[in-house]
C-alpha cells in the first residue's frame, strides 16, 4: 500500500499538468407558466485545475433540423472533483457538455471527462 506521502506527491505531480481552469455547471430545471419546463445553469465549482485536449472521436452528428459538427475533448480533473454526466464544463473560452465520466483508476489518477463543445 502507498503512503500518505507518496499519494500527496504523486497528486501534487498531477495538478502540476492541469494548467487550465474550470467552471463546472449544474443544470437545474424548473416548470414555467406554459407548462413546459426551463433549464438554467448553477456555478457549482469555478478555478478548478484542469486540461482539455482533443478527443479522436470527433465528427458529425445528424441532428433532426441538420448536420452538426461535433467538436469532442477530454478534460481532466482533479480525482476528488465532483462532476456529472448532466454537467457543463466553462474552460478556454468554451463550454463543454459532459457526455461521460470516468472515474480515477488509482486513488492519484485523474478524473476524465468526455465532453462535446456545446454550440
């Protein structure tokens, strides 16, 4: 088993390589007048170390109006960062919808996320 100071040490080497900061936001959805519902956006985290850089996956998505170019990234986190599948990531100017999270392997792992620019 690692020590408490190897963790620290190796978590510390970490962060020295996520040199961009986040925001990560919440949905929260509430009913309106015509009966139809509204989303609005809750800061649940801000200056949260990170780094995004591209995903392979990228490509086209056939939505129902049109076709949408789908910009896909990777955004690294802190292992203890709390993010969610529903979330959105503020980093580099853009905004990011999470499309899947995938937990630390090690406890001084990073936590990964695989988000799409949103347009």
């Amino acid at each position: 088993m690692m020590s408490a100071s190897a963790i620290a040490r190796l978590r510390l080497d970490l962060r020295r390589t996520l040199t961009d900061a986040a925001t990560i936001l919440r949905p929260t959805v509430t009913a309106s007048d015509d009966a139809g519902e509204s989303v609005s956006w809750t800061t649940v985290a801000a200056g949260v170390p990170c780094r995004v850089r591209p995903d392979s996956g990228g490509g086209e998505r056939a939505l129902p109006e049109r076709t949408a170019e789908v910009t896909r990234v990777e955004i690294l986190l802190p292992p203890d960062t709390a993010v969610l599948p529903r979330d959105r990531i503020a980093a580099l100017g853009q905004t990011f919808e999470v499309t899947q999270v995938r937990a630390p392997r090690t406890i001084a792992a990073a936590t990964v996320v695989a988000a799409s620019v949103v347009r």
